[in-house]
C-alpha cells in the first residue's frame, strides 16, 4: 500500500505539478476548488481521487477531513496573491489574503495533525520569495507569507518529537497564471523562460518529502536561473 499525500491547490499550477511528482510513490488526494479540473488530473494519475473543497469554509474543512486517518504527506500549494501598494490595499485584501494563506493552512494542518502524527508525515509549505523579503506593491501578500513561515517554524518545533518534518519551499517567480496576472499588474512584458517552472518547485517538495530520516530539510530558496 502506497503512502497518501494531500496535495492542496492541486488544480493547475505549482499544485498540479507537485501532484504529477509524487503520483509514482503516492495514492493522492487532490485538493481544490476546480472540480473539472480535480477529475481531469484524477483521471491521469492512477490512485488519485479529486478532494474538492473550500479551505476557508471552516464547517466544509472538518467534514472533509474527518475521515482521514492516516497521512504521509500534506502540501500546501493553494493561495492568493493580491498585489497594491499599502496606501492603496483596504482591510478587505489584507483579510482575505491571510484567511486563505495562513488561516486556511493553519486550520487544515491543525485538523490532519492526529493523521500526520500517526504516520510520522511530513508537511510542506509552498511559500514565496516573498517569504523571505517584502517588495514595494507585495505588502499585504509578502505579509502572509511572513506569517506563513512563522507557522511553519512554529508547527516544526512543537511536532518534532512526533516526528513529523515540516518544510518550507520559497521559490522566486514561477511560470504560472498567476505570475502572468502580476506581470500584467506591473505593465511589463511576459516571458516564460524568465522564471522557474511549476515542475522544478515541485522537485523540491519531492526532495523535501523523500529525504532520508537522517535529514531533516527546514528550508529550500529556488530562484530562476534567469534571476527573474
């Protein structure tokens, strides 16, 4: 019987490249919102279910995951980047990036974490290299993803003695659509080959989820080759 991963974000994307990754080694459960999206992935990779559900639905969260009893692996991939300027970012933007970047992760985790005790798991966070430095027009996003980082370290510490490894993956622009949404945002021109692709990131969280039990790897920086 193969471990059992939950991939979060699992629709397109960083999300959808991590699944493809750790199919060959894991039976997957495929988290988001997108559920034609969810099946079409499902249907290409064998052992895979769509696990469709809305991370900030607090009710709709506990109902999904009450009947996981076991997990090795939980990724979160999901999340929102709202760009603006602090003068020009209203309280609503500020709520709804931490509800989904840092509320959500934080709710999902603390629910599964009798799953990932059980299993000894690990948990990997996809975060940003916003994570690690804020830049002028990411204030609220770059926020989150502090706040983000703080969990992760938090989660890390406590868990350790129950054996559960927590990672955090920072990678630089990535070639998604979201990354097309915030080149359009700031007026420049798109070039893919500019930026890391969803399934170099996803290598790492293979990495991260494959390290021998000798290693315990807390952090993991990527950025584009082509310094994007």
């Amino acid at each position: 019987m193969k471990p059992v991963a939950l991939v979060t974000g699992a629709s397109r994307g960083i999300g959808a490249a991590v699944a493809r990754a750790l199919a060959p080694g894991h039976d997957l459960l495929l988290g988001g919102r997108d559920q034609a999206a969810l099946a079409a992935l499902a249907s290409e990779l064998p052992g895979s279910r769509a696990w469709p559900v809305e991370l900030t639905d607090a009710a709709a969260l506990a109902e999904a995951t009450a009947g996981i009893e076991r997990l090795d692996v939980l990724v979160h991939s999901a999340g929102v980047g709202l760009l603006g300027t602090v003068a020009d970012t209203p309280a609503a933007t500020w709520r709804r990036q931490f509800e989904v970047n840092v509320v959500a992760v934080a709710e999902l985790t603390r629910l599964l974490l009798p799953a990932l005790r059980a299993a000894r798991g690990r948990v990997v966070l996809v975060n940003s290299g916003a994570g690690l430095a804020a830049r002028p027009g990411w204030g609220s996003y770059a926020a989150s993803k502090f706040a983000l980082r703080a969990f992760a370290d938090a989660l890390r510490a406590e868990e350790a003695a129950a054996g559960v490894r927590v990672t955090s993956v920072h990678p630089g622009r990535v070639d998604t659509d979201m990354q097309r949404a915030v080149v359009a945002h700031e007026g420049g021109e798109y070039d893919p080959g500019s930026y890391l692709r969803p399934e170099s990131v996803a290598g790492a969280v293979l990495l991260a989820v494959t390290a021998p039990p000798d290693a315990a790897l807390t952090e993991m920086v990527l950025r584009p080759a082509g310094g994007a």
